[in-house]
C-alpha cells in the first residue's frame, strides 16, 4: 500500500492508492471544457448536447437537460425554482468546476428552454414520477491533463478505493464535513461560525478578508451590506442571526438540501477513515463473516446485498476476487457486524463521538433520516481509453459507476501533493 503523498487528502480521510506506479503530474481543469462530465441515465443514454428526447410516460412532470458551465448545482436551482415557480429534483450533484450535462425534472409542465450565463435548460418529455437521488447507471468523463511530466505508454488502472472525492468536503474551502460534525455534535453555535466566519487561504481575497472581518469582530450588523452577493447563505444566516433568532434557528433556515449536504460530508468523512483502516488492516478483497457482499451489474454498480455466512461465504468470496460482486461498508449510522464494527467503534472514539449518540443523530438529525446506506470499498472503471497524446497533454475518457468520484481515479494517475494547486 502506497501512502498519500497530501496533506489535504490525509485531513479527508483519504489515506491511501490502489496504484504503486509514480504519478504522471499536471494539472487538471485548465479551462471547463477540458473537465466534461455527461450524465448516463437509467435507460444508458449519454446526456449532453444531443440529447432533445426522452419520455417516461405522460404525467405531471417534465424532463429537461441541465447543462452548466462552472456553476454551483444547488444555488442554480434554488435559482430556477424561484425562476419558473416549480420544484426540480435530480440525482446526483455535478463537479462544480467543470462543463457538465445531466437530467432534471420540474414538477409541472415547462416547454422551451433558459438560456442564463453559464446555464442552459431545455425540455425533452414528459414522465410520471419525479428523478430520485441517485437514479442514474453513472456518468462518462472527458478530461484533459496538462502538462504531464511524463507521457505514459498506457494507463492500466482497473478499480479505486471508494472514498468520497474531495468535492465533497470542499476544495476551496475544505471545512463541509467540519460543519457537519459540529450539527451532529449539537453545536450549532460553532457550525454557524465555522460556516460563515473561518476564512481559507484558498479563497478569494475579497471573501477572505470579509470572513477574516466577521471572524474578528462578529458585529453582524455593520457587516450584512458588505457580504458579497455569491455568498447567498451566508446572507441568509446572518440575517436570521440579526433578527434574533438562536443558532439553531438560523441554520435551519438554510434549504434542507443544503444541511444534509453537510451532515452527509461528515458521514463521508467517517467513511473514509473507516475504509482506510479496513484496508490496512483487513484488505478491500478479502471476505470475512459479517460483510455485506453485493453483485455488480453491466455499470459496475451494486445490486442486491447479501450478508456473509458459512454457507454462502466460499460462493461471494470468489465473486468478490472475480471482481463480480464487492464488500459494502454500511455509512455511519447503519447497522453494522463482523471485524467492521471494531473499525467502526475505534473511529468514533478517535473523532470523540459516542456510538449511541452518532446511531441517535444520524436516525434523525434535523427531521432527515441517514440510515442504511451501504457504500462499494471499490468501485471498478467502464471503458477506459486515452483519446489523445502528446508532449503537453493527455486527453482521457471513461465511465464510472454512481457515486463514484473522477478525481479519485485522477490522483491514482497525477499522484499530486497539493490537489488544489493542480486543478482538484
């Protein structure tokens, strides 16, 4: 096992590569273009520019293509809610840095598109049910790397550890999953100040020095008419914190969206440092009674779980070498059984949290429920080609399994010791 060579990866729990090989370098995300992320639904269709037609029935609701250039995904629809008077659902958030594609559908009728800078949105049909988190197969990757410091012959990559991606937690500011365990902690007087008052070095100046200004002074009042527009939660906080309202109340009057993305980075964090030592100590191939083992389909994804017992252990473990099935880690705040719950028990008292209090939270945290939820140690790469080389650029393409994150298969390749400098 080959130890991360960052020290941002190690704060995320991101502890180690499946790869052994020196990393090529260079830089990732020179334009938006050069990072394409296309949506693959649940029928296989590829969503991108070509897209204009798909019907799931006819009923109340209308199925459009979001196609976004740098953009946030939930101020975007908070933003088009507000535009078109209706609620729109999806499955999945889209890199933030990046030119993406992908389906969402609005709860009424909506013909025609929107055309906004960065933006676009266009209608396709019509469906009966609304898109749930995570129904799609996955999404196909175009991306560039520049500048490399060496050109590779071939690239033989066949799976990555499934730790969640450093989007999760933030990049510019790496602190979502620090929120989430103050909320999970109850404190929600250092989650406010924690998400509207600690500046990162990677920030914009301006937002810096106003965080910095927050940060010294906490005279909200005099502050409010300075916060930048971008900073539209931030805004709405304050402003509830200015009208006397306790910390709890102003956090929940953020989007709930916005708030499970918080408590689900902390759950991603935990996850993380649990694979991590899961690997170390135990491997990600090798089966043990207790774990939950789940076929994959034609995208790599899981499909149903089976528990790990006598009768059915030497059956799953050759699946699992095969690389047809793989160990499923339940998320914090699931049931868990075997060698994983002293994994699990050993992390939470290294994070200083309780067992019956992180069980407690995660059942019902905020009115919103984060049990049972089972998550691939591997996740296996579909249809991985170099599309073009040459001596200042790579270009490559491949298609990754839901919740699957592209800048983990990236690192395994660019092996960066400061992601952020190089476009992560």
């Amino acid at each position: 096992m080959l130890e991360t060579y960052s020290q941002l990866e190690k704060s995320l729990g991101i502890l180690y590569y499946s790869t052994i090989e020196k990393g090529i370098g260079g830089r990732i995300r020179v334009t938006p273009e050069e990072f394409l992320v296309e949506e693959i639904t649940p029928e296989g269709i590829i969503v991108n520019e070509n897209l204009k037609k798909l019907n799931r029935g006819k009923g109340n609701y209308t199925l459009a293509v979001l196609k976004k250039i740098s953009k946030p995904l939930l101020p975007i629809i908070s933003m088009i809610e507000r535009k078109i008077n209706a609620k729109i659902s999806f499955a999945g958030i889209k890199d933030r840095r990046a030119l993406t594609y992908q389906l969402i559908s609005i709860n009424k009728t909506f013909r025609g598109e929107i055309k906004l800078k960065g933006i676009e949105i266009w209608s396709i049909g019509s469906s009966k049910w609304k898109i749930y988190p995570g129904e799609l197969k996955g999404n196909r990757f175009t991306i560039v790397i520049r500048e490399p410091k060496e050109i590779p012959e071939y690239l033989n990559i066949n799976w990555i550890p499934g730790y969640f991606g450093h989007q999760r937690f933030g990049i510019t500011r790496p602190n979502t999953h620090k929120i989430g365990k103050l909320l999970v902690k109850g404190d929600f007087d250092k989650a406010i100040k924690e998400f509207i008052a600690k500046p990162y070095e990677y920030e914009p100046s301006y937002i810096y020095e106003v965080r910095k200004k927050i940060e010294e002074t906490w005279n909200l009042k005099s502050i409010i008419n300075t916060i930048p527009n971008e900073l539209i939660y931030e805004k709405i906080v304050i402003n509830s914190l200015i009208h006397d309202m306790n910390a709890k109340e102003a956090f929940c009057r953020l989007p709930k969206r916005l708030l499970r993305l918080f408590i689900e980075a902390y759950q991603s964090y935990l996850f993380n440092l649990i694979l991590s030592k899961r690997w170390k100590e135990y491997g990600l191939f090798d089966v043990y009674y207790g774990d939950v083992i789940s076929p994959l389909d034609n995208y790599f994804n899981p499909s149903i779980k089976i528990e790990v017992k006598k009768e059915n252990y030497e059956k799953l473990r050759k699946l699992v070498l095969k690389g047809k099935a793989v160990i499923m880690l339940p998320l914090p705040g699931s049931n868990v059984k075997g060698i994983n719950e002293e994994i699990y028990h050993e992390i939470f008292d290294l994070e200083g949290i309780k067992r019956e209090d992180i069980i407690l939270a995660f059942s019902n945290l905020l009115g919103m429920n984060f049990k049972d939820v089972y998550r691939p140690v591997v996740f296996y790469i579909k249809n991985f080609e170099i599309l073009e080389k040459s001596e200042n650029r790579i270009k490559l393409r491949f298609s990754l399994p839901r919740g699957c994150y592209a800048t983990i298969l990236l690192r395994e390749i660019i092996k960066p010791s400061d992601p952020k400098s190089v476009g992560f």
